[in-house]
C-alpha cells in the first residue's frame, strides 16, 4: 500500500534518508541498488539506466549512471562516517524487455555487470540479488527495518513463463 510520504525513484533518481522513509521504484533494463545501515536506520535507493557516461561532467553526478550512483553512495557514506561493510546491500534489475530481440548490446546485462564490479571493488557485500530475466520489478524498500519487497512480473512467450 501507498503512503503518502514514499519516495517515488524514477529513472536516474537518487535517495538517501533515515528511519520512517519508505522508496518505491518499478524497474525493467534499470538496475535499483538499496543499502541499508542495521544499527544507524539509515540508507538509500539508487535508480540506474546505464553503466557509464560517454563523457563525464566533472564535479557533477548523475543517478542515470552505475558508477555515478555509487560515487553519490560513497559521497553518502563520507557524510554519515560510516562505511561500505557496515551496509546490508540488495541489487534487483537488469531484466531484457524484448527477449525475442537479438541486439549488438546487451544494456542490462552490462548494468548488472558493472553493478557487481563497483559494489565489490568499493568493499560492499551484497546481501541479495533478483537480477536478469524478463519483465518488470516493483520494489518497496523501507529503511525502518531494511526490508525490501519486490512483485516481479515476468515476460511469458507462449504457455511458458520465462524469468
């Protein structure tokens, strides 16, 4: 259920906050990060689209971005004085939206590869995945008590379900 004080991620969006807040994304190609500090109550949500800029803007971050929305993570963890193995980390996402398409690029996987790589290499230990397949994941984190739900809704291609 809906309350009026979630936080809505959209595509590219970034949010940090403390106990009481709640983070809603839906989520297909994107990947959505959520980190969650057990003892302090406090985390965020990332909202992914691509693994990395073509041209970086110096001194500017954009959630759009894998690696930009880890460095607003670590900017994050600087700010609160706590640190990366502190966190209990789940990454969702990744799924192919036109599984019958044969594409030169293969954006989710590289958001689910590159997602992995950056968590691993700044020290977080991802604690659950629901990543790749087909379709479309509503995620509800609440950084209450960290709990993350998610509803995957997966593509089928004749009688079978394909996830």
């Amino acid at each position: 259920m809906f309350r009026a004080d979630d936080v809505i991620l959209n595509p590219g969006d970034f949010c940090f906050a403390s106990e009481g807040t709640r983070i809603r994304t839906l989520l297909g190609s994107c990947i959505s990060i959520s980190m969650w500090h057990p003892r302090l109550h406090i985390g965020g949500m990332c909202h992914y689209m691509n693994p990395r800029r073509r041209a970086r803007v110096p001194g500017e971050l954009s959630g759009r971005y894998a690696d930009e929305a880890i460095e607003l993570f670590l900017r994050e963890l600087r700010r609160t004085n706590t640190l990366p193995h502190e966190y209990q980390v789940k990454m969702f996402g990744g799924g192919n939206q036109f599984p019958r398409s044969q594409r030169a690029v293969d954006i989710p996987q590289q958001n689910i590869d590159i997602g992995l790589e950056l968590l691993e290499h700044h020290g977080f230990e991802v604690t659950a995945t629901h990543l790749g397949g087909t379709g479309a994941r509503h995620i509800l984190f609440d950084l209450a008590d960290g709990g993350v739900w998610m509803k995957h809704s997966a593509h089928t291609v004749g009688d079978q379900v394909t996830a």
